[in-house]
C-alpha cells in the first residue's frame, strides 16, 4: 500500500483545492468570487457549534441516521466465502446518500444569508435531494433539466415539483445534462450574491470537492464503527461505486490511512470503445472540465466524451479530483463493471437478500460479489449507496424479471 502524507484529510486538499496536482479552480473571476466567498463561509461556519449542532439533528431526527451496516449472510454464502456487508444508505431519507450533501449545502446557503439554490440535474436524483433540504430550510429551489431527461424521468419531475421546487426545461443542444449545467449556469450568474449554486457531487470548483466530501464524510465514520462494533477490527476492503464520486468518498474517506484495500468501481457500460462506457479514471486523461482539473474522458477533439451506462447517476465525463490524486497515488484501485454485471447483481441482491438496490449501487455490489470469489477468507464493506425504486420500470420492462 501507498505511504499516506497524514493527517490525510486535513492536508488534502490545499488551501487552493488541489490535490496534487487535481482539483484548483478554473473559472472566470466573477465566479472565483463567489465560490472563494462560498469556502470563506464554508471554513467559518462549519467550524461553529450552531452548524454541527443543526447537522447532527438533521441527520438523526430527520434523515434517520446512522444507517445501518448489515451483514449480508446469504449473498455472501452464495458468492463462495468473503463476506459483504452493506453499508445502508439507502435507508436514507429520500433514498439515497445525496440527502448528506444537499442538506448541509442548503444548511450553508441559510446561514450564508441566500434566499434560493440553484442547480441542474440530469436523471433528478439531485435536483429531488436539493429540493428535499430546500423545503426543509423554506429557500426557493430552481432546477434545470433538459427537456429529453423531463421526458424519460416523470416521477423525479413530479416530486420536485411537489417540494415546491421550480423546474427549468432546457430545450437547446441535445436537451440533456450539458445544457441543464450551461442554462442553469447562467441563471445563477444573474444574481450570485442572493443564490448559492449547489454543486451535486465531490466536483466543480473548489471549495465544493472538499466541502462535499466533509459532508458525505459521515457514511465512512459511522461504518467504520460499526463495522468495529461487529467484527472487532477494520474490513479488508471497502468498495464503491463512482459517478461524480461522493458516495465513494464518503465511505474512503474514513480508511485512507488505514491498511484496508479501497475500490472505486467505475461504469463499463457495453464495452471498452469510446462512448459505450463512462470510466473515466480507467481510460481517461488529464483535462478540465467544469472548472476544475482532474481525469476526464475526451473525444478526438479534446471535448469531454460520450458517456454511457445502464446507470445515469454514473454517466459523468470525469471524476472528482480527489478520485483522480488518490487512483495517481495508487491509494485506491479503479475497477469496472458492465451493464450485464451490474443488472446480475440487482436481480441476485433482490432475491438473496430482499433488497433492491439503485442501478449505481449494483455496480458496486457486482465488485463486491467478484472480490467475495477471489477472496473467501477477507471481509468486504460496501457503500449501497441508494434504493432502486427509480429503476423498477425501466429494468423490468427492458430486462424482465432475472431468473
Ligand atoms: C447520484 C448517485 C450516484 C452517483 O453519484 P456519486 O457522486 O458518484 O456518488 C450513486 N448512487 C446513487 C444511488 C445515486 O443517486
């Protein structure tokens, strides 16, 4: 194992946002502005009794945490030997691990003084999260969606719509994410000063990589602990699956500097050619996007690439940097899983354990399933990131109901 510069976390970042060489911020000054005001508030109120005292309250009361660590007899008896246990953030209010972020994020914007968040969101995962927190702290909520997503994704767009959010059609370009980000880019820049632009993963500029990573930062302490109170010692692997990467970073976080193998399951999709995937730590180079620097997939012009996976919420050109410095310093290991893996791995946790998990979190379930072969004589903790209601549909009417 990679020697650790500790304490890791308060080293990592800079008090630029780079790790290493990944991260900073690349953006035009006006927005530096704002997000250099962003960490600024960041640094003083995190640090104030009235923001952890809000935040601890928040997490017990009403997103229902700590989230259980459950041992997954059955999958693991079927596996052949190695033994996983689920991390289970899918018990989570609203379903899924994003509630840890945006809740803090809309936390920050009140006492930042912001009278509404903006966001984009390409399945509606984060644009439910952010209207979830905006409700709860009663800020204007405006989400920008492509007009293609609208369409493929009603439930979400009902239910932001029902938590009072306003949902922003984009109908230039493709209609997809990448405009919802320009379009909602722009609205943010009319009025920075009353709007804070809440970023939905470990990416973007700095400050949000770390400030999302602190946030999430939670999964990690609590499963270490508990896995402790279970078994008496420190999982031989942890494993996660990486979109943006802030579930994955939630759970690494906690054993960074501990001799635990740390894996960072990236979506294979169909296969390994351009734009039938989306791993970009695996078959990416370095390049910025979205304001920062880090690993990214790029198409022959240099643009960021296609991407594609059986999992939206997986389905990002890039990575969040502290992914890219941490897979550079060889502290975790990117691997992959393809659609037919992941989707195996949905059926066989619906019916070996009665739980459905959300199509991202089957990607790191099917890693844990492989590792659990290669392994039977090690214990594997697994960040289940999210529930797969969202996915019902859409599997059981594409792949039926699995053998
Ligand atoms: C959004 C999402 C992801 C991917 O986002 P990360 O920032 O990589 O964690 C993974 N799992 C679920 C359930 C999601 O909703």
């Amino acid at each position: 194992m990679t020697e650790i510069q500790k304490p890791y976390l308060s080293r990592f970042p800079d008090a630029e946002g780079y790790f290493g060489k990944f991260g900073g911020s690349f953006i035009p000054p006006e927005i530096k502005t704002q997000m250099d005001a962003i960490a600024e508030a960041y640094e003083k109120f995190s640090r104030t009794h009235a923001f952890q005292s809000e935040l601890q309250r928040i997490r017990v009361h009403y997103q229902g945490r700590p989230t259980p660590v459950y041992h997954a007899q059955n999958l693991s008896d079927y596996c052949g030997g190695g033994q996983i246990f689920l991390k289970r953030e899918d018990l989570n209010h609203t379903g899924a691990h994003k509630l840890n972020h945006t809740m803090a994020e809309v936390l920050l914007a009140k006492m930042m003084g912001k009278k509404k968040v903006i966001a984009e969101t390409g399945a509606g995962q984060h644009g439910v999260a952010l209207a979830t927190a905006a409700a709860y702290f009663g800020l204007a909520c405006e989400i920008h969606m492509g007009e293609v997503d609208i369409a493929k994704e009603k439930p979400n767009v009902i239910r932001m719509k029902l938590l009072g959010a306003t949902v922003v059609p984009v109908g230039f370009g493709a209609k997809t994410l990448k405009e919802a980000v320009d379009s909602a880019f722009g609205a943010y820049l009319q009025d920075p000063e009353s709007q804070l632009f809440a970023i939905g993963s470990v990416v973007g500029p700095h400050p949000f990589p770390k400030m999302v990573r602190d946030f999430q930062s939670i999964v990690g302490k609590e499963a270490k602990a508990q896995f402790a109170e279970m078994m008496g010692g420190l999982p031989d692997n942890v494993v996660a699956c990486v979109g943006g990467g802030s579930n994955a970073m939630g759970l690494f976080s906690a054993f960074i500097e501990d001799p635990v193998a740390i894996y960072a399951v990236e979506p294979l999709g169909r296969g390994t050619q351009a734009g039938e995937h989306a791993a970009s730590i695996t078959y990416g180079e370095e390049g910025v996007l979205h304001g920062f620097n880090s690993i990214m997939l790029k198409d022959a012009q240099g643009e960021p690439g296609a991407v594609y996976s059986i999992a939206s919420g997986l389905d990002y050109p890039s990575v969040g940097p502290e992914h890219a410095y941490l897979s550079s310093i060889k502290r975790t290991q990117a691997v992959t899983i393809g659609d037919d893996e992941a989707l195996d791995a949905f059926y066989t946790l619906s019916r070996k354990e009665g739980i459905i998990p959300a199509l991202e979190s089957a990607h790191a379930v099917a890693y844990a399933m492989k590792l659990a072969k290669e392994k039977p004589y090690e214990t594997i903790l697994v960040n289940l990131s999210g529930r797969g209601d969202k996915d019902l549909d859409f599997v059981t009417e594409t792949y039926g109901f699995g053998n």
